[in-house]
C-alpha cells in the first residue's frame, strides 16, 4: 500500500529549485509526493483539483504563470485547508508575513517543513504561539499540523533535531558554542590563519567573498551578525531560555560604526579599507598568543558567564577544532550533562542550495511518514 | 489527550539501569510510557494485566523475583502480542538470539529500540529480512513494528540517523572514515600522540585502558577489531552495500599472531608487553611522517580502493581532525557528492552507558510519537 501526501512549495529561488530537483529524484519510497502548488512572489502554479502538478518542466511553467496576485498566506491557508490528502507547506522563503501565519496553517492541521529562520527567531511571542499550534509540540496534538526546520541552523547539519534530543532525553545543555554562518566562517578562516602567512586586509577577504557569491548580494547583512543572532535565539530558544528576540543580547557587528549610515552598497566597501587597521590588530594581538579569530555564538547556561547569549569575535588556540575549520563550514558544539568535558560536535557545510534543500527534504521525509494517508 | 505507549525492557545492565532511570526522568510529556516488562538472563518483572510496572525500586524488585525460565523469544512474542497498547521491545543486550528473533516482533506489530549491533551486523539474510518486517522500511508497513537502533554506532552521537537522512534525501555516500571504538580511540590517543612526547608501551596503555574500566572485562574482545568490523558493517549496509558480515572485509587484529590461541586474559596480558616493539616501530615511523596512529573503519565507494569496507591502522598528519581526538571521543566523517571536499563530522563520546542509553531513548521516543495510542 502505497501512501500519499500533498506537497505545497512556497518559494522557487536557489533552495527551492534544489528542494523541488531533490524532490522529484527521490528513488523508490513507500510514500508518494505529489507536488500540488509552486509559488514565488509573482507567480504561482496551482492545482485547483489538488491532482499532481507535471513537474518536468516545472520552472518555465512558473515563469509562465499568471500573476499570483490573489496568493496572500490567507488565501494559501483557504486553498491548503482543503486538499483531501494531508499537506506539507514548504516555505523556502526568508519571508516574515508567511511566517507570522504558521500557527494558523498547523492548527488547519496543514505541516510545515522550512529553513526561514524568522518564525523561530522573531519575538517569544511567537515561538510560544508556533509550538502550542504544532502537534510535535503541543499538549493536544490532536488534528495539529507537525513543524520541523531542522535548516534553519547549520542547513543539512544534524543540528536542530540533536539538540531538541538531548533536551527531550533529559541530558541538560550546559553551552553551545558555534560557527554558524558559512559566510563568516569563511572570511575569519581567510583572514586569521593558522599558517600565520602573510597578513590580508580584511576588506580584501569581504570583497572576495562577495565576488565568490558566499556573501548576500549586500555584504552588510553578513557583517552585522544577525544572521548568527537569529540562528543562536533559536537553538538558545531549544535549550531552554526564554530569548525574548534576536536582538535582545549582545551582538558584535563587524560594520564599522561610521560606516552605519551609508546607503549604497558600493560606497560600503569602498570605504570598509579605512577600518582594516582596527581588525589586523586584533588579529595581530591574536596571532601573538598562538590564536586565532573566529566569528562564534555562544550560549552559557552554566552560570559562569554573566551573559547567557552572545555573538561576536573570539579567539581559539590553535589546537581547538574551531582553529582548524576550513572555507565555508560551519561547527557546533554541545557541552552537556551527559557529553561532560568533550562536546558533541557537528561540523561541515553549513550553507548551499543543496545541503539546505536536503535537509528541508529530510523534515518532509520525517513529517510525510508521520501524516502521509 | 496524553497518548500511551507500553515498554517491554530486556537487559538491565548498565546500559538498561541508565535507560530506566532516564525514562523515570522524562519531563512533562504528551506521551504516557507504561514499563510492563524488566528482564534480564535469569530474572523478570512481568505485569501479567499489562498494567504498568511500580518502577520506583525496579531494582530491588527485579532481583527478588523468580527465575524467568519462561522467558524464551517466543514468550516474549507471546506476551507482547496481546499488549491491549501498541508496544516498544527495548533490547539493551548483547545477545544473538534475540536479535535473530526481531523480524517475529515487527510482522506482529512490536516496534523495537535497540543498541545491539547483533541484528544489524550478523549474516546479511538477517538484515534483508529485518527490513522487510519493519514498518519504516517494508514498501507494505501496516500492521508493522518500528525499528530504530541509533545507539548501534556511537552510542548517542546521531550516527545513523545521519546517514540514513542523507540517503534517503537522495546524497550519494562517497566515503566513510571513522574512529568508532571509545576503547581503541583511547588505546591510540594515548600510545600516538601529537606531543610526541616519551614514548609509552603499547601494552601499558592496555592495562591502563582495563584499569580504567574502558576495555571489556577481556580486553582482546576490543583488540580483535571486530567491534569495529560490526560497526562498518552496519554503515555500510545503510551506504548501500550488501556486505555479507562483518568478517567478510579485511579487518586488522592487535593481538599478536602468537598469542591468539591463550585462553586466559590474565596469560594473555603478561605476555602483550613482548609485543611492544612491533608496535613502537610502527608509531616511530609515523612520527617521523609527522603522523600519529589511529584504529580507524572506511568504507570507501568512490571506486578508488579495490577494498570497499576494511578496518585497521591508519596514520594521520597533524592538522587531521582524527590526530587531535581526546579521551575515549568516537569521530565520524561522511564524504558525500552534496557535501563535496569537506566532510559532514560527528564527534563526542560513543561509548558509556548514559550516552547509549540516551540514544536509545531518543530512538523510543521518535516511535512513540508514531505508534502511541
């Protein structure tokens, strides 16, 4: 008996194009996902029979697609809510009006698979509201939609559903220190290495990034170190603190502060050499005492550290696995109760289309054998 | 609703006490779970109306109850059949014959949570037959039992999930390479260091690893290798090779030729230090390299290596992350066609009875969720 589940993919850029090609090549499997919804800001494919979409030629079919002018998330939620088949959405979008919805579409009973951080990382509020809505949450799982994002930390890492089974087994998460953006584990392994070579300026590391395409179209939006601050709010949140957002502890941003008020992107790195004084002395500093620099989060529930969450620049000897990372991986450790002096450590790419889109792919495999009719 | 779930417990050793107490601890959950069985070789708890077990001196209780001469497989079988909830066999032994006996439990619908490595690495029939009867693999799952048996590798490291999720997601596995013994990690982190300090004798390090309680009670148990051997096998399998057994690929012994045919441990010890020059040579020329030793697993599918699955001693440079390895720590690293030239690492302790058995929890946890009623 072969079952079924209808698969709904909001968002067709890179993660969702790898998500939808993944999709369509899973080999043999006891569970059949019939695609019945693409959509991206403009256009939309939808299946109004909630019979399969044709997906062989999927994204000329999108870019054909008439406007999707009438696909606000409440008419998504009203399409969803009747499909005969139990729905996963896939929301492949960073976008925050979809994820200010997902309460409503898990108490539809409509599952969510997704690597968008802002649900999770947004205000206590609602994280507290997403995990009283979703069945593998909630006391009254009853007719409840299942949400996993194992991608919204680490991408295809293990990361979300190790922690969430150490919390669940009772082991107690005493500190978790990470690298979790490929994007500046990348620039700090260029910039602070253990070879300790002949320096580089640190703009010069940004500007390569940037041409390499491992930074966002504005490097800004790596430098300022929210992307770490959301991931960390989310495993804090896992652990058990009550983080009440992203921006609600310390966070070291690597845009200089004269440099805030500039709008164009251009005049950002044109102007970022003037500050590379300022960081080859901390790395010079570093370099002194046999270390390294690395951009980390951590977080601290053991009581020796007066902040409980921050993000910022650290320095690692050069025998400590965070010294030796190399280009855009992304490492995470767990010190717990049980794991005692050495970590549980999880290391590897940590951003990509394809590690992200496998480990949404991995959330529905897990959500559909759960629901799948 | 809180749903409920029956658990039926065999083994109750260190891994078994550990997991007990660890489901005692669980926290407030949505899930119910009634212990109606604690056994072990010649003692058994049996809840005749399937009511829950007192569990508050299980100890104690277990040890004044009556010889189970009665509890054979198929009692086992018997009992749990007419569990009025849906039940899940936690095995937390080491023995044969139960596992050979687990595709009985899944076709009657018992779910099963296991760290015995028995079922998994045996004769290759055993496997095939293990996979059409559990409801998470048969392509027919109704009516089946879940089989989940994380713990079988690197105790509660996410080992298997890991790989089964990359599989199943559609990666392709191109090489395993793993130090998944906490013994034999301990045995080469002490006898080849980085430090290179003075040398120590290869059968010191033995007899402080005994000491220490890290080995079996008879240490050749670990030196054999076959541990090891039981653990590629399995990864192997879930990378998609039919590998017959575990002694079915090149498996290296560190006990010496001549001394395999000794009977007692107390004979065998007092005669491995005339066998320390053999090793010392080996770890020299490493050293020389700028190497150090280590008892490593690879599976390897790239078509490089004539030899798919062997185990043994590996050397590895200085920067290596399996050179700078601490403690007992298992490490395993996934070279797969997604995550390219960098591989996906696990890391921590993979031995020890409060991490295996949270691997088992964790495992008894994720089929509750799917079967508790």
């Amino acid at each position: 008996m072969v079952r079924s589940v209808n698969v709904a993919i909001v968002g067709a850029g890179l993660v969702g194009s790898a998500f939808i090609n993944q999709l369509q090549s899973l080999r043999s499997h006891a569970i059949t996902y019939n695609v019945i919804l693409i959509a991206r800001s403009t256009k939309a494919l939808v299946s109004k029979s909630y019979a399969p979409l044709p997906l062989a030629n999927w994204s000329q079919d999108l870019a054909a697609s008439s406007p999707a002018s009438g696909l606000s998330p409440g008419d998504l939620a009203a399409y969803l809510e009747k499909s005969p088949l139990p729905v996963i959405l896939v929301d492949n979008t960073s976008s925050d009006a979809l994820a200010k919805v997902y309460p409503v579409f898990l108490s539809q009973g409509v599952s969510i698979a997704t690597p968008n951080k802002k649900a999770f990382s947004s205000e206590l509020g609602l994280w507290n509201s997403l995990f009283s809505s979703a069945a593998n949450f909630a006391a009254e799982p009853k007719g409840k939609g299942f949400l996993y994002h194992e991608a919204t930390v680490g991408a295809g890492l293990p990361v979300i559903s190790t922690i969430k089974d150490l919390v669940a087994t009772g082991d107690e998460v005493v500190k978790v220190e990470g690298i979790v953006s490929g994007t500046l584990s990348y620039i700090f392994n260029e910039f602070s290495t253990l070879s300790g070579g002949a320096p580089v300026n640190f703009s010069d590391v940004v500007n390569k990034a940037k041409e390499l395409g491992y930074t966002e179209p504005d490097p800004r939006e790596d430098l300022n170190g929210l992307d770490v601050a959301r991931k960390l709010t989310i495993l804090a949140r896992l652990a058990g603190l009550d983080v009440q957002s992203a921006t609600s502890f310390p966070v070291q941003s690597l845009i200089p502060r004269p440099l805030e008020e500039i709008e164009a992107v251009s005049e950002f790195m044109a102007k970022l050499p003037e500050y590379d004084g300022k960081m080859e002395e901390t790395r010079a500093k570093a370099a002194e005492e046999g270390k390294v620099l690395r951009f980390v989060g951590k977080i601290d529930l053991s009581g020796e550290s007066a902040q409980k969450v921050k993000v910022g620049i650290e320095k690692y000897d050069a025998a400590h696995p965070f010294a030796s990372l190399k280009g855009s991986d992304n490492v995470i450790a767990f010190y717990t109760k049980r794991y005692g002096k050495n970590p549980l450590i999880i290391q590897g790419a940590g951003a990509g289309s394809e590690v992200t889109a496998m480990g949404v792919l991995g959330d529905v495999l897990k959500i559909a054998e759960r629901v799948a009719k």
